[in-house]
C-alpha cells in the first residue's frame, strides 16, 4: 500500500495558493515488513523519492519510551569520511600525543 499524504490539507492542495501539490510535496508513506534475519526491504516509491541508491547508509533510531515509532536516517557519503586523513595516519596522531605525555 502506498499513500500520498498531505498533512496540512486534505483535498490535496496547498491553503495558501490553492494549487495542487506535486508529488514531491507530499509525504509518501508505503507499508515494509520485516524479513528473516531482521532484513528490511524498502519499497520503490520511497526509494525513489527519497533517491535512495545501492550502498546507501543509515542510521536506525529508536526510543525506548516510544518503541512503535523508528527513525531511519541517511548517512550522507559527502560527510562520512570527508576528513579522513586530514590529521595524518592515526598511528601517527596517537604515537605523536604519547611523546607528549609526562612521566
């Protein structure tokens, strides 16, 4: 099941310009179920709205006072890593702090 929701206006339009809103505009809520080995499978129209691509990343949050509802979040490439060795090898970094420390 896939549903276009607008939850500011129930005809699907905007109030304030009464114009119909692009699919872009609207969240896009879609039914996944959980598979063996706790796999879950996105459905295409999320997929696609969200440009989700092969590899993508993502960190999945949940909050013990409110287990029903789980947050999933897109570890974005353009940061994860972007400063990886900008301070050198980490061997290095380290080995260079320990020269440091007083005995």
């Amino acid at each position: 099941m896939v549903q276009l929701v607008d939850p500011w206006y129930d005809t699907l339009t905007d109030s304030r310009t009464d114009v119909m809103l692009s699919d872009m505009q609207r969240t896009i809520a879609a039914e996944a179920r959980l598979r063996r080995k706790s796999q879950l499978t996105l459905p295409d129209p999320v997929v696609q709205a969200a440009n989700l691509g092969v590899g993508d990343r993502f960190l999945v949050e949940v909050a013990p006072d409110n287990p029903d509802t789980i947050h999933l979040h897109r570890i974005r490439p353009s940061y994860a890593g972007a400063l990886d060795g900008v301070y050198g090898g980490v061997d290095d970094y380290v080995k260079g702090e320990r020269v440091t420390w007083q005995r």
